[in-house]
C-alpha cells in the first residue's frame, strides 16, 4: 500500500502563489522547467500556506474550548515548547523555545492549548519582540490569571545566514503580567526554567 499524505489548502491560493514563486524563480536565474524544479513553485506555495496558517486559527477560541473552574493557584509551568516562525523582515525561518507559567484565579486550562497558543502566533509573518506579547496578552486577556510569564529563546536565519552572520546568537524575549511583575514570582518562574 502506498503512503498518502493528506493535506487540505486553497486551491485558487496555491494556484496565484504558485504562479508567483515560478517567476520569482525565473526572475533568479533558474530553469523552472529543469527536473528538480518542475514541482518547486507548488511546493513552495503549499509550504508558505502551511507556514502562515496561524493567520486563519483563532487563539481566543482555542483557550476557551479547555478552560476548567479550579481552585488551584499555585504557579503552572509549560517550559520547552518548540516553535518555528518566519520573520517578517527577510522571510526567513527563526527557531526556538517558549517557556509559559501562569498563576490560575478560577480556572485552568488544559495544557495542551499552550503549545497551541504558541503555534498559532507562530505561523504568521513576526518579529520575535511581538509573538511574546502576542501569546502573554492573549493568555492573560482570556484566562484572566493571577498572572502569566513568557519567555522565548530564539535563533534567527536572518542573522544566521546573511548580514552579520552570526551562527551562535541566541535571541531572548520576556514578558510579565500580574504576580510576575513580583520579584520573588518572577525569579522563581525563571530558576524553574533553568535560567
């Protein structure tokens, strides 16, 4: 039995896209016809729809779907979570780690949709300063916690492959909101994280 991948996209999307890469491939230089080209321009603009498909998820919704009345209101630590984003600079991938607590006031919310949090803002065009406030504001606003902390740590292509051509700069963005404007809570949210 043969393998299938089943991925849904936009076809009249895909199909402008695709017509665009084509030509900016052509424009490079290249040879769309050559073998290892032929499917690329398509390929590209699926890969783009994936990539930026955070544009058509709605955050708010996804945390309302799991969110739980709980008495528990001690510090709630995701830490490690993988994110992958393009910048809007260069349209180049960065690449790295969030690290998200929260303080619960009421209600918890599965686990699960942290990560998925971090997705979504993470599959648009961004800038790293603003994917932390992004995911920070949109816990905070919807889970309403006692308090939320953010971290990213990041490697930016952009700075990887081209201008300084820095390979080992890492790339660190925090935000605080409620409880961990507090010192204490604040150091204790980042000696949990191993910073």
């Amino acid at each position: 039995m043969a393998y299938k991948s089943f991925e849904e996209y936009n076809d009249e999307v895909t199909g402008d896209v695709t017509n665009r890469y084509k030509h900016i491939i052509e424009d490079l230089g290249e040879d769309t016809q050559r073998e290892g080209l032929l499917k690329t321009p398509e390929r590209a603009a699926k890969a783009m729809q994936f990539l930026t498909q955070g544009y058509e998820q709605d955050p708010v919704e996804i945390l309302k779907g799991a969110m739980f009345k709980e008495s528990y209101n001690e510090m709630v630590i995701v830490k490690d979570i993988e994110l992958y984003s393009l910048c809007e600079h260069h349209i180049l991938p960065f690449f790295g780690k969030a690290h998200i607590a929260y303080i619960p006031n009421g209600q918890i919310v599965g686990l699960s949709k942290l990560p998925r949090i971090v997705d979504v803002f993470a599959r648009r065009l961004q800038v790293q300063e603003r994917l932390t406030k992004q995911i920070l504001d949109c816990i905070n606003d919807t889970l309403k916690p006692q308090g939320v902390a953010v971290v990213i740590e990041a490697s930016h292509m952009c700075m990887m492959m081209r201008g300084v051509q820095k390979q080992n700069s890492v790339t660190t963005t925090s935000g605080f909101r409620g409880q961990f404007e507090k010192n204490e809570t604040r150091n204790e949210f980042l000696k949990l994280i191993g910073k």
